[in-house]
C-alpha cells in the first residue's frame, strides 16, 4: 500500500515537473543498457557515485524516465544500468549534467576490471513514456541478432510476448525491447520482475506463460545470426 501511494506521489511529481511531456505518446522513450565489472577495490565507491547519479537524475532532470542500477547475481561486482528519457534529446541534456562531470571523475580513478569497461546499447523501447521509480526487482538484459528473412514474423511474436508480459503477468513488472541504435537486427529488452526469491518466481512464471511458449516455438526455427545473450542480475532499492 504505502509503495503503491509513492509511486503515484513519484508519478504526479513528474507530470508537473514535465508540464506535461510525459503523456506525449509521440516522443518514444531513448533507452540503454550499461554492462561493467568493477575492480573489488573500487565497488563502494562505484555504488556510492552510481546511486547519487540515479537519484539526482530522476529528481533533478525532466526528461529522465528510468535508472535501475542492479548487481548480476552469479558474477559479483559486475554491474547493469537500464536507463530511459523522453527521445534522444533528454539523454543528451543528461550528459551535460553536473552529475555527468562526477561520473567521468570516477571513471579516470581507473575503477573498471580487465574486459570491464562499460559496454552500452542503446534503443527506442516499445512503450509509451512512463516514469519509474527506483526498486529491487528481478531483471533480465538479453541481446538477440535476428537473420533478415526472420524479422516480421520475430516482431509479431516478441510483440505478442510483450503484451502477455505487461497486461497478463501479475509479477512482471516491466517488459521493454526495441532495435539497436547502431546495428540493424539487433534487438535490446530490459525486464523486471517480483515475487519470491527475489523475484526469480517473477521470471518463472514468465518463462511458463503461454505467450512465451510462442516465442520458444520461433527460437527453435534458428532465426539468430548470433547467440542470443542473456544477463540476469537484482536491481538496488532506494536507500
């Protein structure tokens, strides 16, 4: 109960600090995916810098619509962000951020493991705008490369597995996908879920719903170029 009142006390802020934009269904929300592994030395003060970035981005930027911050749950001090802003140009008046000049300060402290330098995709998600708060969920990064021949019919089943996820799933919290900016084919999704375990029962009941056994059916025809990637990692709460 007392979640559900802050996200709409979270939601109404928003709208009054957009004046509005956030219901423009024109503007499709620009998204990313970040990837990095830090060096166990530098984790606090990664965590510390990255949490201070993500709430000053939502409480201070009008166009920010989404940070989720999370920690895979296999391989310690690798991190994923998902980020979304009201199209290209809200993110780019986020790098021009005094948040921006802080993170680049942390960056040259050479935080980053051999091979972990952050690795970012970017994408116009699916869904209209809409501002989310900051919570602990159970979240899933995939990357799929889908051969030419295969893409209409990928996009009516990932489509159709997007709309079961966000309107018939109790636990799935958020499905989003859209193509790769800077490669044609490649797709980018950011998933959230809830429930027990962390949220992993979330998941479970999503890779058991009908809608997913579609997709499974269209995995099984060899549509990839390359191997679908899959990350699965918690999402940080605010605090």
């Amino acid at each position: 109960m007392i979640q559900g009142i802050l996200s709409i006390i979270f939601f109404i802020s928003f709208i009054t600090s957009c004046n509005g934009f956030a219901t423009n269904k024109d503007i499709k929300p620009y998204g990313l995916n970040l990837r990095c592994k830090i060096k166990p030395e530098h984790r606090d003060d990664f965590i510390s810098v990255i949490k201070d970035r993500q709430r000053e981005t939502l409480e201070l930027e009008q166009a920010s619509l989404q940070y989720c911050i999370g920690e895979d749950i296999n391989d310690e001090n690798t991190f994923y962000i998902h980020q979304q802003y009201l199209g290209e140009d809200g993110f780019a008046a986020h790098r021009e951020s005094e948040g921006t000049k802080k993170w680049n300060e942390f960056k040259n402290t050479n935080p980053f493991a051999e091979g972990g330098e952050p690795v970012i995709e970017f994408f116009y998600t699916n869904l209209v705008p809409t501002k989310t708060a900051i919570r602990s969920a159970y979240c899933v990064h995939v990357e799929l490369c889908i051969k030419h021949e295969y893409i209409d019919e990928f996009l009516q089943v990932i489509e159709n597995n997007s709309n079961g996820s966000n309107n018939d799933e109790p636990l799935c919290l958020q499905y989003v996908y859209g193509e790769s900016t800077s490669e044609p084919n490649k797709f980018i999704f950011h998933e959230e879920y809830e429930g027990k375990d962390g949220g992993k029962e979330g998941f479970d009941e999503h890779a058991s719903a009908p809608h997913f056994k579609v997709w499974e059916e269209f995995a099984e025809k060899g549509p990839f170029t390359k191997d679908p990637v899959v990350h699965f990692f918690k999402s940080f709460s605010d605090g």
